[in-house]
C-alpha cells in the first residue's frame, strides 16, 4: 500500500520535472560543429623515488558550452573538467590537489581501490589555497575510473560547475582493444547543463532530482563531432551528470559490444543496441564505423523516471579511407565468481535516506572485515535511486530475482535501482584497514546525496569488529 502511493508521487513528479524540455531538447536542432574536445593526458614519468606524481589545481575559469556565450566555471588544470590522469597496475602515484578556489573543496578518487584516508571523501576537505597530497599503489585491474568532489552537502554544485575528470587504469593483460587515445579510445563525458538568461550556468536544484539541463555537453563540448578514422573505435562512456540516466545508442540502431564497466573488462565483448547509464557509471563500447559515413549516438526514450528522454549527443563522421584498428577479442577478461558471502546487509533506500537515516559524519553506519564478500541487499522503495560503494567492486547479483542484462555482470561499484525494485549485490570488500576513517556509500543523484542519502562504513581486522568505535572523532577534520 505504502511503496504503491510513493510510486504514484512518484510519477507525477517524474512529469513535472521532465515533462517540459522548453523546446531547447538536443533533438534536431543540433548543427554538429564543434569539434569534440578530447581531455589531455596526465601521465607523469616516475620520479627518482619511483612515484608518479600528478600536479592539480582546482581553478575557476571560462568556457564557451554554446558558441560565442562563455560562462563562469571550475575546473582542474584549465576551464572546464580535468585532465585524463593515467596509471598502470603496480604504480606508487602520488596527488598533489592545490584548491584555489574560494570555497573547501575535496577530491574522490570514484572506483579507485586505496587506504579510506586518500579516498578524498568528505572527511578529506582541502581548504582555500591548500594542497592536499595522497599518496597510494594502484592495485587493480585495467578499467575507467573517474575523479571529482564529494564536500558534504555541496557535492552536486561542485561537480556541476566542472570539476570531474577520467582516471585511466591500465595493467599488464595484453587484451587487443583499440588503445590508442584520442584517436580509436575516446572518453566521452556525457553531461546535461541548463542555463539561466544572463547565460551563466543555472544551478538551481530544484525538483525530485535536482538539475536536469536541457543542453547536453559532451566532454564540455555542445554539439561535437568526432572524425572516426579507423575501422572500429572503443567509447569509454562516462554518466557525469548530476542526475539524468540515459539509455544509449546510434540513431541507426546499429548494433555494438560493450566490453567493459565500472570496475573493468566483461568477461567477453556483448552485442548490445542500447545500454542504460545511470550518474557515476561508466560503460566502455566498441563500435564499428563505414568508410565515408556519418552517424549520431543518441540517447534514447528509455523506462527510466530521471529525465529520460529522446536526445543527440554527438555525430560522428568517418574518414573516406578508415585504416584497420584492433578488432574485438573474444575474450577479454578472466573474472572469478563473486566469493562465497559471510554476511548480508539491507539498506532501504527512501526518498532521501538510507534505512530512514541521513548521513551524520560522526557516525559509523557499517563495519566491515578486511576482506570480506557480503551481499547488499537494496530495497528500493521510493522513485529511482542508484548506489555507489566507494573502495569496493561488486557483482550485480539480480534485479527483482531476475539476472541483470549480460553487460551488467562484470565488476561494477555503481548500479542503477530503479523505481520499487530491490537489487541484491555481491560486493568484494578491501584489505586497508582503518577503524577511524570511514569510506562512503550512497546514491549517486548528487541532490540526494548531498540531502544525505550516504552513509558511512569502516574496514577493520577480521575479529576486531564488535569492539569497533562507531563514532567518528572530527577533530582534525579538514586537514
Ligand atoms: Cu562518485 Cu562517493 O562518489
Ligand atoms: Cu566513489
Ligand atoms: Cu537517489
């Protein structure tokens, strides 16, 4: 009776907040002609000490989203996002995060794998004009990760404004994708901006969900294109939005293969027409192109309630000669099973709450051994949610006691949860332990999250849960 009249709210609201696209949709009147800017790499040379370090500065700046109409951003290293940072399995990488902005900021290291106190969660908070300096051995497969800010409460405002960037892990497994980036691997950060009649950025987070613009940018660029010049090309796709989920695929309905997720490379390539990103997710895609041809990747009318809608992102335009690029593997990953879980855990998601609580930073809501498989269990009872687990990956077990789609079985640390559903996931849980230091879960819909649908976990030593703190001391906080 309860979860029916949610649902009913639910999708009156759903309505009001996406029902109107004031006729400025990315449908039709796009005219292509803006080349799609493509992040330049960040991959330092190891310095004597055998650590690479990376150099950041968040910064304000200016970007023409629309031609001719520059609008006041953040973002790290230059205007707009951030440089793609790159690492291999095995390298000692060293952040040195300067903020220069007016207002504390942190950076989260989304998928990356490390100690809770390099995690630049917001119990990591970088204060105007200081440098935040984590340190950690990259040790995990070869996947698309991201970084941007995770200031309690301010989560959404500061990725808006720009700062998100790709982190770029590579390892030793010599699989033949194309890899050659900037040219057949391209990230495309795909992000919906709206903009107030002064033209500057609107940032106001009203509605269920909080902002859904109707201009949709791709890595910062309105209205791209892209020149395919060989056969085939690998798209690392990123959902850098705030909140809209979008259902993607090629005007044509070609079909392609995803590869890989969040937490790396499927087991083998999958045929897909389509595939659904919801906010934090990445989803890694071959395609293959025709000589001379010209193609939009889209976003389609999907089932989702957050601003699904019918949408060009982005036309890509093939070469008349197309040179020959890796072609697909049959296989590409060898993952084990999920290991047999010692424990299960229900998180109820709610409208803004997880198990009727908001985050409280002084509060530790789950320990958890080093180590450990456990099963999340998640009860969705309000509209859609997703959830993302910071440190950990995860295996989608089922949706509603149904497999997920065979693109959503590999290792993953953010999931869709739609409307009403419960999704059971198999999560592999880390070996730094720090029983002070907490790591964070949560939706992903950074309104929600930043109204305090998160909480907290600590990872300790096997035996030493019962007599863990589950107080967070805040003293020190911010440095
Ligand atoms: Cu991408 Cu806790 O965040
Ligand atoms: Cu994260
Ligand atoms: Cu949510």
């Amino acid at each position: 009776m309860r979860r029916r009249s949610f649902l009913a709210l639910t999708a009156l609201a759903a309505f009001t907040v996406t029902g109107c696209g004031g006729g400025q949709g990315n449908v039709g009147s796009l005219e292509f002609t803006a080349p799609l800017h493509i992040p330049p790499v960040l991959d330092p040379a190891p310095g004597p000490d055998g650590v690479k370090r990376f150099p950041l500065r968040l910064q304000e700046g200016r970007a023409e989203m629309r031609p001719g109409k520059p609008v006041g951003t953040w973002g790290i290293n230059g205007d707009y996002l951030g440089p793609t940072l790159r690492a291999k399995r095995g390298d000692r990488v060293a952040m040195n995060v300067t903020n220069t902005l007016g207002e504390a900021s942190t950076l989260h290291w989304h998928g990356m794998r490390l100690p809770a106190k390099m995690d630049g969660g917001p119990h990591q908070m970088i204060n105007p004009g200081d440098t935040w300096s984590p340190e950690w051995t990259v040790d995990q497969p070869a996947a698309t990760t991201w970084y941007h800010p995770h200031p309690h409460g301010q989560t959404a405002r500061h990725v808006y404004r720009g700062l998100a960037g790709m982190f770029l892990i590579d390892d030793d497994k010599d699989v033949a994708l194309p890899r050659t980036y900037g040219t057949d691997d391209i990230p495309l950060v795909i992000q919906d901006k709206k903009f107030k009649d002064d033209g500057e950025l609107n940032d106001n987070t009203g509605g269920t969900f909080g902002i859904l613009g109707d201009h949709i940018l791709v890595n910062g660029t309105y209205g791209p294109y892209f020149q395919v010049t060989t056969t085939n090309a690998r798209f690392r796709v990123l959902n850098g939005s705030n909140a809209r989920v979008y259902d993607i695929g090629f005007a044509d309905d070609r079909t392609f293969h995803v590869v890989g997720g969040d937490g790396g490379l499927l087991e083998k390539p999958v045929p897909v027409r389509r595939f659904q990103i919801s906010p934090g997710e990445r989803v890694e895609i071959v395609a293959g192109f025709q000589p001379g041809e010209q193609v939009l990747l889209k976003s389609f009318d999907g089932d989702s309630d957050i601003g699904s809608g019918d949408f060009d992102l982005i036309k890509f335009t093939a070469a008349e000669r197309l040179k020959p690029s890796a072609g697909l593997p049959g296989r590409l990953a060898d993952l084990a099973p999920p290991a047999k879980p010692t424990k299960t855990r229900t998180f109820r998601l709610g409208g803004s709450n997880i198990n009727s609580r908001n985050m409280d930073m002084t509060r530790i809501d789950e320990v958890v051994a080093a180590g450990a498989s456990e099963i999340w269990e998640l009860d969705n009872v309000t509209y859609s949610h997703n959830f993302h687990i910071h440190e950990v990956v995860f295996r989608v077990l089922d949706i509603d006691g149904e497999q997920p789609p065979e693109h959503l079985r590999g290792p993953k640390d953010t999931v869709f949860v739609p409307s009403g559903t419960k999704v059971r996931l198999a999560v592999e849980f880390g070996r730094h332990t720090d029983p002070k230091t907490p790591y964070m879960y949560h939706c992903h819909i950074l309104k929600h999250e930043d109204q305090g649908m998160m909480g907290q976990f600590v990872i300790v030593p096997p035996g030493t849960e019962d007599h863990t703190s589950r107080t967070v001391s805040m003293s020190g906080h911010g440095h």
